[in-house]
C-alpha cells in the first residue's frame, strides 16, 4: 500500500517552480532541480475550482485498494513519463526542426500523464471542458502537481501563431475561466504568476 507521501508524490511528478524560472522534479520527499535549456511557453487556466488535496490524495488511496495492481501499472506509466520528460527539457534543441521535435514529445507525454491522472480519479467537470476546448485546437495540458485542479498549463508550442493563442484564450475566457500566458524555465517569473497558479 501506497503511503500518502508516496501518493502525494506521484500525483505531483514534474512540477515548476516560477520564482525561480526552473522546474523540479519531486518524487517521495526528494526535490530534483532540472535545467531547461528551452523556456516552455504555458497557457495557465485558472478553472476557479477549489482544491482540496486531502481528499485528492484520500479518493486516489481507495482506488488503489480497491484495484492495486491495476494501479500499481498507473503510478509505474506515470513514473517512467515523468523521468522522460525531465530528460527531454534538459536537451538542447538548436534549430527549428529540434525546437518542433521536443515540443512534439512534450506534447504527447504531457496527454499520456493526463489520461494516468483521469485513470486516477482526480479530474472534474471544468477540466474536462478545458479538455474538448484545447482538443480543439491540437493542445495538449496536464494538471500542475497535486492541486486538484484548481489550474490546469496547456503547452503551447514554440512555433505556434499568435493568432491560435489568442482563439484558444478567448474560448476558455468565454467559459467563465481566467487565463494568462507564461514562459516556464530559462527566465524567472513573477511572483504574481505563482499567486495565480496558487490561488
């Protein structure tokens, strides 16, 4: 059986950290600084939901109870995506096929870990809006950490127009969220970025 640590681990996988403009990886209580040698350009979606992470973190518990083996493959898949996934932001991508290539195996694994999370049970109805809205225009999210949805980052690509951005925006708007863009890893962000993601 999964401890709540072990679970809280696995729920938060590969996380930002905007004060300092890198990312981390944490799993079981250890913190792993990665260095992105490319900025990801996010679209971060405040759903105004609120998050409870003990109930998060307690539903995802009895499911693995109730099926561990089955759940064992999901922390495992989401495990192997997340070490993947920290190898590919350290590369270095010096030209534009490079640049399209990363962003492309980001994009998968970024919708492979969302599936595990809705594998898990911790997803709801805004998320799943935001789900058929960025389908839309072939983008793909994740939730950020262990927040129980409260934000969800869309990756928008390097070479990805301006003018989709601003569709895209204006859609999840419409729908009663809040939106804002940033660039994650390689410059700092502010400090109101991380109230958003928090709040």
């Amino acid at each position: 059986m999964l401890s709540f640590v072990e679970i809280f681990s696995f729920l938060i996988c590969l996380d930002f950290v905007p004060e300092t403009g890198n990312m981390i990886k944490f799993r079981s209580g250890s913190l792993t600084r990665l260095k992105s040698n490319m900025p990801l350009k996010m679209l971060i979606t405040n759903t105004k939901v609120g998050r409870n992470t003990k109930a998060l973190v307690a539903g995802v518990t009895e499911r693995t109870l109730r099926h561990p083996d089955a759940m064992a493959s999901v922390f495992n898949a989401v495990d192997s995506i997340s070490a993947e996934l920290a190898t590919i932001i350290q590369l270095e991508a010096p030209d534009e096929i490079s640049v399209t290539e990363k962003d492309a195996k980001i994009e998968e694994l970024m919708e492979m870990n969302q599936g595990l999370l809705q594998c898990m049970g911790v997803s709801h109805a805004s998320i799943e809006t935001i789900l058929r809205t960025t389908l839309k225009y072939k983008l793909a999210f994740k939730l950020p950490g262990a927040r129980g949805g409260g934000s969800v980052l869309t990756l928008l690509p390097t070479l990805l127009s301006a003018t989709v951005v601003d569709k895209v925006t204006a859609e999840l708007e419409s729908c009663g969220f809040h939106c804002l863009t940033a660039a994650i890893g390689g410059q700092r962000c502010s400090s109101l970025l991380w109230w958003f993601i928090l709040r």
